[in-house]
C-alpha cells in the first residue's frame, strides 16, 4: 500500500516524507512560538521559516531557543550546529515554563498510536499481539498537555490509528467532550491536526477526529480501511495541498542527501 | 584534592545501590566514561535518574547494573529502540528493572523542587495522562489559592550526581555552556556531584566569568579531567556528535550476543578512556573535531 502510493507521487515529482513535511510547515503560522521536535517536524520548521513564518521562533526542550534557522541539518536538537548563535541556550525549566504560560503555540509530536480522540501512546505498543516496551514520554506528555495546538505526525495503519490507545502517555481530547477541561488541563490547547501516510485528520468540537485531506493518489475507502475505528469524513474533504516548487527547494536544501525525506 | 581518576571517583562515590543522575543535559555531554567505568566496577541495584541519557542507559541496564530507571525517554535517539531497555521491561534480561516514567518537564521540576529544598513542586503537566496514575511521585491535588486542579511532582534528590562540563578548576567550579538540560538543578539536588571535564583549567579561568559556573565547586565531591568523555554525544567546542556510532550500536545490539560482544569491545577490555580512544582511532576522533572555532566575545568584569 505505502509502496505504490510512493510510487504514484514519485511521478508527481515529491516524495511521501516531503507531502508530510509541507502540510506540517503550513501547521506554522509566522510570529509563533513553536516546540520543535526530531526529524520531519525540525524539517517542518525549517521549511516554515524559510518560506510563510520568517518569524516563528523554535523552541527545544533541552533549554535552547532559536530564531534563525540552524545552519546545518540536524539529527538532534542538541547538535553543535543548534547551538553556535542561538538566540538563547537555556535550562529545561526556561523553555518548559513558557510552554506552561500557554505561551507555545503549536508543539510537534510522533507517537507510535493514536486513537479516535487524539490520544497518544508512546510507552506501551502492541506488534503481532505482543506488548513492546516503547521508549516512553520524552517531552511528549507536556507539549500535548500545555501547548495551544498539538500537530502529530505518523504511519498510517490500523493497529497505529486505534480506537482506543492502551495507555496515554500525551492526552489528546480523552473521551471527548469536555474531558480536558474537567481533567483540569488548559482551556485553548489539544491535537490541531494528525498528518499521516494516507491524509491528514482534524478535530470536531466534541474531540473526535474527522477526515480533512486525503493525500494525492490515495481514496478515501484506502484511508478508512486502514483506520482502526469508523472515521468520520469531512463534508468539505479536499485533497492534501502537494509541496510548492519553492518548499521542495527549501527541503532539498537542507537535506540533499534525503536522510530524512526518503 | 579533588582531582582523582575515573577508576577512583566510582569506587568512593558510587556504590551499588546509589541513585545516580547521568545525562542532565539531554543529548550532548552524557557522561558515557563514567557509566562505563560502573560498568567495569560491577556496580548493582542502580537507580538510574536523568531525561533521556540516550544509549547510556541502555548500556548500564544491559550490562545488569541497574534495577530501576526514574526517566522520561529511554532508547537511543538515533534510532527509537534500545533494546537491552526492552529486553529488560519486556523479558527481565539480564534482570527485572522498574521503570517510573516521567515526562521531561516532571523530571526537570522533581530535581528543581529537591534544589529548592521544597517537597514539591506544582504543575499542569501530566494532568489526564497515564504518567500521573502510574508513577507514584506524581500526585493530583486541589490548588489551595484557587479552583485548579495540579499535580504535585514530589522532590528527587539523587545520591549523585555525574555532570560532563568543558571546564572546571582542580576544586570542581565548573564552566559549562550549550544546552544545559537540566543540569544546573541536578547538581544541586544531589547529596554528591562528579564533575568530568574536558579540560582542567586555572582557578583564575574560571573565576573570570563566574555567570558561567554553573556548578560551584564546593558542591563538588571528585573532579575528573577525561577528554573525550562524552563521546559519542557532542560537547559545544570540544568535538562533534558521532551519528555513525549510535547507528553502529543500534545495528549490533539488536541481540543479547550482539550487545555482549560490543560491550566487551567497548567497555569491559578498554580499561581507561585513553585506551578506548585509541580503539575509536585518531583518523575518527579528527573527523569529530571542531572544523571552526566560534568563541564567543568577552564580557568585561571590571570597575
């Protein structure tokens, strides 16, 4: 499945990793302050800056700030290219305590499961039936609690789309309606969108995701047959937006040997 | 005298059963010479605490010295998984470990509540998730100044602490700069601190630009001078991140004989850091090395 549709946007010219990295980057509005995370979110980022949000500031959990891009690509946050001119090099505490202001507002996740309400797994997974110890929170937990949006990023198939995650490591909407609130979290934070694979989802009012873009080549019976619950579908679903010319040329910039954007 | 050897330092200031601090700056500057020589030292019943530590932890645990990790991410950053972490949660291999999960901003509140001398510290953070229900130094409770709710991140005070640093004079006053993680709490929340520096430097170096002594020496129980200590994770100035050994370890740690023969490569046969680098190779360790210096302007202490 994955195969051909890589295959089907080869021939339009961009690769499945370089469709995500543009709809996450569109998730950056300019003047923001963004939580950064690893790989295709740091590209993400980058690509922001560069083209729509010249000036969104980048926040990384060991304590550094950016407001200019890195000038190499990166593989952690804490590389020495990161931190030679950074706009600040912090603690944990300075960067953590804006996010608990509600002052961050879009944070990046990947997860290994999410379910219907935007909930995320990232410490106990199941494969072939046998529970995975998984690496565990991270910063996770705290973006997805404290951030204004949370915009998740992973694989699209039915055992990582789940009904209901086994365990929340980053709560998402829980059981829905009103379940932050009354959990105590802030008011105005919560999953914005989920960019998979196969097509990007967002969330109704009550907290249960929908359907809003399928990616190019791919239908929508494909994304529901391979979505662990019935999947609501957006009346207004559209096709996700491909990479521009001058995004795949940020993209290709920073990363020419496609390291992150196979 | 402070300034000891890494041999000596572990001996006297770690023992089995110690609450040990590694990693308190994330991704660079992980203490690795020194969890290799509580490796060595045959160290047992470890409590390992730190955000992420990347693959040390997972070494440590493979190699049995630990039965419980306080963490908020255990793995290898280069690749997800660390599988001796996983054999470990999943199969008890070699032994049973706890795992208390964090999240990285609880961890970093449950070392400054113990710096502040206070219980606890309060926060949103965890609120709804299984983090709070399972670990049980997270506590919810009702805001006693308005209608809240929080959670109360109860105070961790390690027996040691061990903290990488470019510099420090022979007394453990220590200059450190990049991302600094959360190692500025660490060393004050811990009953004891190991300072391994890059280099050993002149009192008056340090005393020049006290806003960067992050760690005062009087906190300090054993100063190490260990270049190349981090290695593979970066120290800012020293040298730069060895992306190709942490896939080389993903690759060969896969199974419990893979990780064994590494871990005898690496920790059990070279007996000092000197002789580990000798087995990295000097061709390597250039290509690690700072290819531009950056150094940042002076600041002017005078009146």
């Amino acid at each position: 499945m994955a195969v051909r549709s890589e295959t089907d946007l080869a021939a339009r010219g961009f690769t499945l990793s370089e469709l995500m990295i543009a709809a996450a980057a569109r998730e950056i509005n300019d003047g923001e302050l963004v939580f950064v995370g690893m790989r295709l979110p740091m590209l993400a980022f980058l690509v922001a800056r560069r083209t729509h949000a010249p000036a969104a500031i980048g926040l990384f959990e060991n304590g550094v700030i950016r407001a200019t891009p890195s000038p190499e690509l990166l593989y952690t946050m804490a590389d020495p290219p990161n931190l030679r001119a950074a706009t600040e090099c912090g603690q944990m505490l300075d960067v953590m305590g804006l996010l608990q202001q509600g002052r961050v507002h879009v944070g990046f996740l990947g997860a290994a499961e999410v379910d219907r309400f935007g909930n995320l797994n990232t410490t106990w997974g199941h494969r072939d039936r046998e529970l995975r110890r998984l690496p565990g929170s991270g910063g996770a937990c705290d973006i997805a609690c404290l951030a204004r949006r949370t915009v998740v990023l992973l694989v699209h198939d039915r055992s990582r789309l789940c009904e209901r995650v086994s365990h929340i490591t980053s709560p998402g909407y829980g059981s829905g309606n009103g379940w932050r609130r009354a959990q105590g979290l802030p008011d105005d934070s919560g999953p914005s969108a989920v960019i998979t694979t196969l097509g990007v989802l967002r969330f109704r009012l009550d907290g249960e995701a929908y359907l809003a873009s399928v990616h190019p080549g791919i239908s929508v019976e494909e994304v529901l047959s391979n979505t662990g619950w019935t999947l609501r579908v957006s009346d207004e679903l559209v096709e996700t937006i491909p990479p521009d010319t001058e995004e795949l040329r940020v993209m290709r910039e920073l990363d020419p040997n496609h390291f992150w954007t196979r | 005298m402070k300034l000891t050897t890494m041999r000596e330092a572990i001996e006297r200031h770690v023992p089995s059963g110690s609450m040990v601090l590694l990693g308190a700056q994330l991704e660079p500057m992980i203490p690795f010479s020194a969890g290799h020589e509580i490796i060595r030292q045959g160290r047992r019943d470890l409590t390992l605490v730190g955000p992420i530590s990347d693959i040390l932890f997972d070494q440590m645990i493979g190699a049995g010295c630990v039965a419980r990790v306080m963490a908020a991410w255990v793995g290898n950053v280069s690749a997800g998984v660390g599988y001796c972490f996983r054999r470990a949660a999943e199969q008890s291999i070699p032994r049973r470990i706890e795992v208390v999960d964090y999240s990285n901003f609880t961890l970093a509140l449950a070392l400054h509540s113990a710096a502040m001398g206070a219980p606890f510290m309060p926060t949103y953070a965890t609120l709804g998730s299984d983090l709070l229900k399972k670990n049980g130094n997270l506590r919810e409770f009702p805001s006693p100044v308005n209608e809240e709710r929080l959670v109360a991140v109860r105070a961790l005070r390690p027996d040691v602490a061990i903290v990488h640093v470019q510099r420090a004079d022979s007394e453990g006053n220590a200059h450190l700069w990049g991302s600094l993680g959360v190692a500025v709490d660490g060393a004050r929340a811990a009953r004891k601190v190991i300072v391994v520096a890059e280099e050993i430097v002149e009192p008056a170096v340090i005393a020049s630009d006290p806003n960067r002594t992050l760690i005062p020496g009087f906190l300090v129980a054993a100063v190490i001078h260990e270049p190349w200590g981090a290695h593979p994770s970066p120290v800012q100035g020293y040298y730069g991140r060895d992306h190709a050994f942490f896939a080389e370890y993903h690759e060969e740690t896969r199974t419990l004989e893979g990780f064994e023969r590494w871990l005898t490569r690496w920790v059990v046969r070279p007996q000092s850091r000197h002789e580990y680098m000798s087995q990295l190779g000097e061709a390597r360790a250039e290509k690690l090395g700072v290819k531009e210096h950056a150094f940042a302007a002076p600041a002017d202490f005078g009146y």
